[in-house]
C-alpha cells in the first residue's frame, strides 16, 4: 500500500473513531470541506503543516497516521 493511501485510510479511521464527519474535521482543521475526501482517498500529497493541522484537530499523535 503506498504511503499515501495508508495515511488516507488510517485519517479516515481516526475521524470515525471521534465520531466526526469530514466536514467537521475540515472545519476544526481549518481546511477546505473538499480537502478531506481526497485525502483519504490517497489522492492528495498532504505537506507537514497539514498532518499537524489534522492531528491537532483529532486530538492523535502524528504517528497515527502511518500506522499499518
């Protein structure tokens, strides 16, 4: 699985594990609604600045995102 998709997955089970729609997330993270989904998807190249951004708006350590 490439690094991407993994992260996109592993975004998309932290955010049902708090109970929040993409929308939501987007809206705490301060990024765009239509940003999410792509993300994953494992469309997006996402910068550091954006995996802070979602950790800090899910409350998990960055490492959660690259779990396997």
């Amino acid at each position: 699985m490439e690094i991407k998709q993994k992260f996109g997955k592993n975004l998309k089970r932290l955010r049902l594990e708090k109970g929040m729609s993409q929308e939501s997330l987007a809206l705490t993270a301060d990024l765009d609604r239509t940003y999410i989904p792509s993300i994953e998807k494992g469309l997006r190249n996402v910068s550091i600045t954006v995996v802070e951004k979602l950790a800090l708006a899910l409350n998990a350590n960055i490492s959660e995102f690259f779990k396997d």
